[in-house]
C-alpha cells in the first residue's frame, strides 16, 4: 500500500512494522518468530496478505499472516537461507541457500519443499524476470549469475560477471542491500 514497511530484525527474532507517512517512520508492531530463525531476506505476497521470511539460522522459510501478526508455517528449506522472491503466479517461493549451493523451490499451496536446485558458491540475491520465466541467482563467491527456467526448475545458462579476466571468484556478484544486486543490471 505505499504505507508499510517490513523490516527483518536479524538476531532479535522478529519482524519489525513500521508506517510510512509524509516522510516519517514509526514502529507500529513486531512479529515474533520461532526462536533460532535470525530472520533476513522477506518476500510479501501480491495480495498483500502474507509475508515470507527466511529464517537464516533456522534453515526455514517462515509463513507470517499479515492480519493475525502470526507463523502460520515454517518450512525446511536449504541451509543459512538468504532472501526469497515470490513466482508471478503466486504459487511457488525460491529461497536462495547461502550455506547450502542451492535455491530451494516452495510449492505455497501446500508449504512443501519440492525442489532443491544446485547453484555456483554462495547464491544470495534473486530476481524474477517480469514474465515469471526466469530466475536470476547471483553467486556470492563466484563470478556468475545462474539463470534458472522456472517451469523446468533447473539452471540454464551462467552469466560470467567477471569485470576483468582472470577475477578471484566472488570478487563481483556480491550483492549490497543499497544497489539491488543483480537487479540493477538486468532490464
């Protein structure tokens, strides 16, 4: 809505809610999560109802229902989860793992685990391409984005990123929570 912002509270196992109004910021409420989460990338639901935080600790992907400020569902996922971004449709979740090489696919329907997808080192930031097609996973210690297909849930092609041949690994992709990572550089 333009008004509310969403805020991970990392080592405080909450989600902070703040207004925003002419400029001003104001803490509204705090949704607590199951301890051990350390809460760090968030994703809400296009209709605004649901927010989908991972829990880096945990290994989990928290459900919160927005209107009840409560987990309604904690599933496994990869391990240290890093962000998530939510499919066009709305059905699916993909967590990258920062601990684990991978992004773990979320069936949101039913809050299962249905796919785990093998990435470069380190995958951090997501970004959906506009039609929902394509998944890009910037690789925090490698020199590459993985372009994942969503519909076959498998990688497709890397992007080498190296800005100068023959780059340590990692010295590129990563990712700074004021540029927007990957997102910055794909149209």
């Amino acid at each position: 809505d333009g008004q509310t912002i969403y805020a991970s509270a990392g080592g405080n196992e909450h989600i902070q809610k703040y207004s925003f109004t002419k400029g001003t910021l104001r803490l509204q409420s705090e949704i607590l999560l199951p301890v051990g989460s350390f809460p760090a990338g968030l994703a809400i639901n296009p209709d605004g109802k649901r927010l989908y935080v991972t829990g880096n600790l945990s290994g989990a992907l928290h459900v919160v229902d927005l209107e009840s400020g409560r987990v309604t569902a904690s599933i496994r996922v990869g391990a240290k989860p890093y962000t998530c971004v939510i499919s066009k449709d709305a059905t699916e979740a993909y967590v990258s793992n920062w601990g684990g090489d991978s992004v773990s696919v979320v069936d949101l329907k039913s809050n299962r685990l249905i796919h785990d997808i093998k990435v470069r080192h380190k995958p951090n930031d997501l970004l959906m391409t506009s039609d929902g097609g394509r998944l890009l996973v910037a690789s925090g210690n490698w020199n590459t984005v993985s372009v994942i297909e969503t519909a076959r849930a498998r990688v497709v092609e890397e992007i080498d990123i190296a800005l100068v041949p023959n780059s340590l690994p990692g010295s590129t992709p990563n990712t700074r929570p004021d540029s927007g990572g990957c997102a910055a550089a794909w149209r």
